[in-house]
C-alpha cells in the first residue's frame, strides 16, 4: 500500500469526469468501443469480460462474465478517448487523464528503481526496459463494478485472477470487497469456497487514496518467485450495508498498468543474489517470453 504520493487531487478529479461517463446511457458509451473483446482500449460493457478464465479451469467453476464495466483510456489509440473530437460533450475527462498519467509514469520508474535496489542491481537497472520505449503498457483501466441483489451471487464483479505484467498501481473510489487470496491455499481448494481463505484488502482510514501496487506476472517471473503475482478477486460491497435501491451503479477503481516495453524478453534476474538464492528456475521461465506474447495469452483468455 503505497500513501503520501501526491496524487490524491488528480486521482479524484479523473474519478469525477468518470463517474458522469459511466452515468451515461449505454448507447453513448458505446461510441467509445473499438473492439468486439477486451484488449483493445475503448470501453467495454458488461458481458465481455471473465478475468478467471486466466486463472482457473472454466471446467471446473464456471460462472456468468464478470458484472463490471470498464473504460481504458490509451494514447496508443485516441478514437477511444471521451473527448471533444470524438464527439464527447467536453475535454475535461481526458485532461484530467493526461494529468493523472503524466505522474504515474513518474511513480512507476520510482517504483522500478526500488525494486532494482531491494534486488541488489544498480538502481537504474530496469529503465531500459521501460523509460523512452515505445509500446510501455501504460494504461489507465477504469472499471465500474455493479452491485448485484443476493439472487445473483454467482456473478462476480471481478473473478480471481493474478495481474499480467509488471507492477499494477490500483486506487478505489470506495470499498469494492477487494480480497487476495491466501497464499498457503493449494490449488484443489480454490474450486471449493468453503476450504478457501481469502483475505480482505480494505481501504485505509485515514489513507483513502492509498494505492495498492500488486505485482504482475512478469514480476513473478523476473524474480523467480522472489515476489509473488498474487491472485485476488472483487467481490463487492457488503450486500448488508446496502437498500435494494442502491444495486447497480458500484464503486469506481483506476488501475494503472505498468510495461515493460512489448518487446522486452523476460529472463529469470539471475544477476541478483536475492534471485539466486530463490532456488531451481522453473522450467516453463528457462524459455524466454516477450511481455507482448504473455499480455495476448492472458488478454484472449479472459474475453468471455
């Protein structure tokens, strides 16, 4: 959890232009998808979306799409952007992205540098992969859960999954039921629910715009398991705190992803000692793979 970051402001005035986008009748939202499946930026409706497909056997636990909506905002296509040339009825959703942007790319480098110091490497061991390169996933997802009445518990608006790529930076406009799961469960237990420990990962008093930094699969990967991609899941807020009238319009998350560059081959980091010392590469990490080739195999399963 990372506080005192300086973002509060920004972060609240970009979740202010999207709380009026999501408000929108579905038919406006709609001019802002690019692409039938999610992936491709723009904004995706509800029903395109199972992000457990990535994680766990759909054989084994199957459930309706996700109840979320989202919008991802990119630069690597403006068309999808809500703004005054794309017909939008004013620029203040996009600037407020572009302020937000500006200084999370700043933040990620930070955070790249941290990293690179807790692993012994010389502190600007990461930036190649990430500073002036083309194709940095940089993209800011923000996604609108849906609060489900208790008939329809078997949707979720979020499923389990672990993030793809590098470090993931999550801020949340209010509690969503955000869980990690714990991570001394064994795989067999995490089709049965009633064996499965998952822990709360709730908004700090006091700290309401901490941002959770998850790390993603190439983290994992990089470090020989060193850190973790750790799998969660959204599982919305307490249905005993809510009046039927406040089903359907949840809590907003902005999630920023974090590179490296599509091209960059991951390589277990055996110039750390800390890595090292982690043990036996695992022999599906001995083959190198891009971050673009790992982000498309999790993109395509997860449409759904």
């Amino acid at each position: 959890m990372l506080v005192n970051h300086g973002l509060e402001k920004k972060y609240r005035a970009l979740n202010n232009e999207l709380e009026l986008f999501f408000q929108l009748p579905i038919q406006e939202k709609m001019t802002f998808r690019i692409a039938d499946e999610y992936g491709y930026g723009g904004y995706t409706p509800r029903g395109r979306e199972s992000v457990s497909k990535t994680f766990l056997d759909p054989s084994k636990l199957s459930r309706p799409p996700d109840a979320v909506e989202s919008l991802v905002l990119s630069d690597q296509n403006t068309k999808s952007l809500p703004s005054l040339k794309n017909g939008y009825k004013n620029d203040r959703l996009v600037k407020t992205y572009h302020a937000l942007k500006e200084e999370l790319n700043k933040l990620s480098l930070s955070v790249m540098e941290l990293m690179a110091i807790c692993l012994g490497l010389h502190r600007d061991f990461f930036f190649e992969f990430y500073e002036g390169k083309k194709n940095v996933m940089k993209d800011i997802r923000a996604a609108r859960y849906f609060v489900e009445p208790p008939e329809k518990e078997s949707s979720l608006p979020y499923g389990e999954h672990t993030d793809y790529t590098g470090f993931t930076f999550l801020w949340r406009s209010n509690e969503n039921g955000l869980q990690c799961l714990d991570p001394t469960n064994n795989e067999y237990e995490i089709y049965a629910e009633s064996k499965t420990t998952w822990l709360n990962v709730p908004i700090l008093r006091g700290y309401e715009d901490a941002i959770v930094i998850n790390a993603g699969d190439l983290i994992e990967r990089w470090t020989n398991s060193y850190w973790i991609s750790n799998v969660h899941r959204v599982i919305g807020q307490d249905r005993s705190d809510i009046g039927r009238s406040s089903f359907g319009a949840g809590p907003i998350s902005i999630v920023h992803f974090t590179g490296p560059a599509g091209n960059t081959e991951i390589n277990v980091l055996t110039e750390s000692a800390k890595v090292r010392a982690t043990g036996a590469i695992k022999d599906e990490w001995k083959t190198p793979i891009t971050a673009d080739e790992h982000l498309w195999m999790k993109l395509n399963a997860s449409n759904g």
